[in-house]
C-alpha cells in the first residue's frame, strides 16, 4: 500500500498503539529521505509542507501549493509503505482550502505564528467553514485548541503558551466536526534539546475527554521516552520539522569541513548522487533522524 486516506492512518495508530510520524519537506530530497527512512523501517508515515512557510510573504520568490502537491503525491504513489499528505499550519484560509481541492488528506488551519492570536469564535467559524468544504473533497481536517510555548533558537526567547482546556477542546470539535486536534500539554514549537515536561495528567484527561485523534506539534521538543509514552496514550501523529533541518545544516557543515570542493568536480559535489554528492550525506542524515523517531513513537513495523 502506498496513497492512504489521513482518518485511515490516524485510525490504525490508534489500534496499534503508534503515533504516525508527520516529517515535514522543505524540498524534494527532504521529502525522499522521510519516505526512505518509513520504508526502511517498515512504518506508515506522513509527509507535507508547512503552509505558513510557504505562503511566507516575506518570501523572496513565490512558492506554489500545486507543485508541493505535485511532487509529495507522486512520491507517496510510489512509496512501498502507507503514505498520507497533510497541509500542515497554514494561516491562510484560501490556501486551506485549495490545498484540499487539489488533494491533499488532510488539511490544518492554524495561525500559529500570528503576533496576536485569533479570538476562539472567530477560529470556530473559519473552521467550521474548511471542515464543510474540506469534507465534501473526501479531506480530514487538523484543529487545535491551546497555543504552544514558541521558542526563538537565534535569540534564545520563549513565547509562552496556553495549555488545552480540556472542555473547551471538547467544545471545539463537537461545534467545528474536525477529525484529529493538536493539543498543548507541555510541547513547545521549534525547540531542539528535547527537554519539555509533558504534562501526562493533562494528556490523559484530554485522551479520555476527546472522541478523535489527539496530535503533538513540536516533535523535536520531546524526549524519546516521551514520545513512546504519549504514544501509548492515545497521541495519534506527533509532528516533526525543526531537528529534521538542524539534522541536514550539520551533515552539509560536516561535508565543507570534510572536502576541498575548490578541489572537486561539482557534478561529484552536487547531482551525480554517488558516494562523494553532498546532498546524499544531507539526505542520509535525515533518514537517521527520521527512523529514530518513528522507533520512539513504536511505529517500526506497523506499515499495512
């Protein structure tokens, strides 16, 4: 099995006592190496891109949501282990909804990077209009209700967030209809030491409270140890994107240190894809980092 339906994944991983891994790409040699990394240890997976990233207005040059989808669907199609899409964080509503127009599994609205975060109404009612037309696409959709801690690695500063309230949370996906919810129980985002406290009282509270899948952001923030508890606890996905691109930064800083490049062939460098191609170090350092979270969330063997 390769292509499979968001609520389909979310729901064997429960039965099994996993969390399916969500890796996100940031281009296709990240995304080729998260895949490789499931099939080697025989996982199901997901993959996508960041929508608030890639909608970024700051960006230099734009970026277009059919080509990410383009490249991530071809590439789930002819996967050996199962494979779901997901728009991840996006805070552009239209982009939410084209994303599940064109066929991505699973689609999330999320201003999580916003200077000021939006009122719980107003987030109910965008919800509830990308749940009715997400669902008429066949598309699952990710809410969240809390705001994780945000964490600055080039200025070492935390913005402090807001633990789930758990009848609110239960209010939430009972008015919006979404089909998996991230929560806040201690995870923080783009944090890399794997340090946090997770909240196990509240994440059980929560497990018992919501009749759909619970989800972790912040996957890099959680120790491995964590992560397999809170696996066993019910959390579904737990998403992954910071360590992977630390992972890669250091494997490109290895190779530059490693080589005379002034001295090299740069088709050997960059391209010829053999022993001495920069970019399969950069790829085989993500496939580590990869299979060594889908082991911690007990997801090694659970492909179907």
């Amino acid at each position: 099995m390769s292509r499979i339906a968001a609520n389909e994944l979310l729901k064997h991983a429960q039965e099994h006592n996993y969390a399916v891994g969500y890796f996100e790409s940031w281009d296709l040699q990240s995304t080729l190496a998260m895949v490789r990394a499931a099939e080697h240890v025989k996982s199901p997976v997901m993959i996508g891109v960041c929508g608030t990233y890639i909608g970024e207005a700051k960006r230099r040059y734009r970026e277009s949501l059919d080509v990410y989808y383009a490249m991530l669907s071809q590439i789930a199609e002819e996967a050996g282990v199962p494979v779901a899409l997901l728009l991840n964080e996006s805070d552009d509503e239209d982009m939410v909804i084209r994303a599940a127009e064109i066929g991505f599994d699973m689609v999330m609205f999320a201003p999580v990077f916003a200077s000021d975060a939006l009122p719980l109404q107003e987030l109910t009612e965008i919800q509830k209009r990308i749940v009715n037309k997400a669902h008429a696409y066949g598309v699952a959709v990710e809410g969240e209700v809390g705001e994780l801690p945000l964490f600055n690695s080039a200025t070492g500063e935390l913005h402090e967030g807001e633990d789930t309230d758990p009848e609110v949370c239960c209010r939430f996906v009972r008015e919006t209809g979404i089909d998996a919810v991230a929560v806040a129980v201690g995870n923080c985002h783009l944090k890399e030491d794997g340090n946090v406290t997770i909240d196990y009282d509240a994440l059980q509270t929560l497990a018992r409270a919501i009749d759909i899948p619970l989800v972790l952001h912040g996957g890099t923030s959680i120790a491995h140890e964590d992560l397999s508890k809170a696996a066993s606890m019910g959390v579904a996905k737990v998403n992954f994107g910071t360590g992977m691109k630390r992972a890669a930064i250091d494997a490109v800083k290895a190779y530059m240190a490693g080589h005379d490049v002034d001295q090299m062939d740069p088709n050997d460098i960059l391209g010829r894809g053999a022993g001495k191609d920069m970019i399969v170090k950069e790829q085989e350092a993500v496939m580590a980092y990869v299979e060594e979270k889908i082991r911690a969330l007990n997801g090694e063997n659970k492909a179907f």
